[in-house]
C-alpha cells in the first residue's frame, strides 16, 4: 500500500478517485488533506472467501499544523459480476459498520476469526470499545499503532530519501541549455554569470520536480517545474530551474528559468494567487 515514490497528494488523489462514495466525506476533512505532508497505510482487517472478499486499510496523513487525520478505506467484491469497489470513511466505526452490512452467499458461512462478523471475538488489531453507538474509546492496542504511523510518517520528513544518481546524457548539452534560457520570458531569468558556465556543458539531465493543475482566479491553470541538470567539462555540476505554466490572462502556456529552485517555487507560488 505504501509506494515510496508516491506523494501524499497522488495518493490521496488515487484514494478518492476510487471511492464511491468520496463525496460523502465532510469539505472539512477534504480541506484538511490539501496541507498532507506524509502519509502511512497499513491492512487493518482481511475476510476471504469463496463468495466474499473484504479488506479494511488504515490511512493515516501527517499535516502541516503536526496532526493527524486517517481516512478508512473498505475494498471489498460486491459490485455487478465481482467488481472490486472501495469506499471510504472518517471514522472507525462506520467502517466496521458498512463493512458487516456486507451481504455473503447463503452458502459463505460466518468466519470465527472475522473481526468485523458480530459474533467474532474482538480482534486486539482492530478493535474499538463501542458505547452506546455514538462515542468512540479508542483501546491501547490502536494508540500504539496509532503512534507507529505517526513516527513512521515523522521519519519520512526527517529523513527524506536518499536521492538516485543522476545519469545524465551528452546530447549537445549547451546548446540545449542556451535554448532553456532563451524562451525564459522572466525579467529576473539567470544572466551571463549563469550562461557564461554552461557553454561548458558537455552532459545534462532533465527531471520533472513537481506538477499540478487547479484553478486561479476561477479559470484552469496548470504549474509543471524541471530541472535541467549540466555536468560541466570541469566536473562540477549546476542546474537551471524552469517553471512552465498557463497562470497568464489569457491562458497562454509561459516559461520562467531560474537558478535556484527556492526561487522557481517561490514565482509559481506568486503565479499561483496574482493572475
């Protein structure tokens, strides 16, 4: 469930992409997730049969204010000709509860180790004391595992991924760094103390850092960042930083190139709020 190349965004993108019921979840918990930093998931409870198939996951996202917020997603066999659906859900009663309204073949007898069958023992993985149907008592067992998800998403943002190797590809390397910055339209696009090096280049790389289409000032707009990476004849390595986007009045597609990152992320925050 965990892909580590994955961003909380995508993931949480692929998350309600598939829910049938995404919107049924309350805006506040949408707007929530929009600031999701890191996440976690984790099988929570499994029923397999030859009539039924269920499973319940945990989600669990660490947001920028240092909360928590989980999202429970039910998969379970029951769409026309055994489709698989998936549903999701804030809480970890309602989950259980769609999950045991499930309907089973006549045939698919009641599972004794099934956490989520009325009669099964309560399974200390998956449980929760219930009271009166309305509030929520959270047992030991779920806070540790609670706490696990949360120090595994910490680490994640302290000790980010050791980057690959760039492999880079000596194609004509500065005239292709001469092109980049040409069709920069910005006023404060790198200048000849940045050009002047690359004629040197012999090697580069092109990475696509980031991506994300939404909306401003009411029209679509779309934010797609690269990095060109050089290998200079000398050894030493340098990198421009181009910024393409539709933010502009007319919606016409724009570039920017910059020479540090912070300061391409910084014109498409800018982009993003003045159109």
């Amino acid at each position: 469930m965990n892909d580590p190349y994955e961003t909380s965004e995508t993931h949480l993108e692929r998350l309600l992409g598939r829910a049938l019921n995404s919107f049924d979840l309350p805006d506040t918990v949408i707007e929530r997730l929009d600031s999701a930093l890191a996440h976690a998931s984790s099988l929570r409870s499994s029923h397999h049969s030859a009539g039924l198939h269920r499973e319940t996951y945990r989600h669990t996202y660490l947001l920028a204010d240092s909360t928590a917020l989980t999202l429970w997603e039910l998969v379970h066999n029951t769409g026309r000709d055994g489709a698989e659906q998936h549903e999701l859900y804030t809480d970890e009663y309602e989950v259980r509860l769609a999950a045991s309204r499930l309907r089973r073949p006549s045939s698919d007898p009641l599972d004794p180790l099934d956490p989520l069958d009325p009669t099964a023992p309560a399974d200390p993985l998956f449980g929760s004391r219930f009271e009166s149907g309305l509030g929520v008592s959270l047992d030991p067992s779920f806070e540790s595992d609670l706490a696990a998800d949360l120090d595994l998403l910490s680490g994640l943002l302290t000790a980010p991924q050791t980057p690959l190797p760039r492999v880079y590809l000596p194609d004509n390397s500065a005239d292709h760094a001469r092109r980049v910055l040409r069709r920069a339209e910005n006023v404060d696009r790198p200048g000849e103390e940045v050009a002047g090096p690359l004629r040197a280049a012999f090697a580069h790389q092109i990475t696509q850092v980031f991506g994300r289409y939404g909306h401003v000032e009411g029209k679509d707009a779309g934010f797609t960042l690269y990095e060109h990476a050089f290998l200079l004849f000398d050894g030493t390595e340098t990198s421009l930083w181009e910024v393409e986007h539709t933010a502009t009045p007319d919606g016409r597609h724009m570039c920017e190139v910059y020479a540090a990152q912070s300061t391409a992320r910084e014109a498409m925050e800018l982009r993003a709020r003045v159109r």
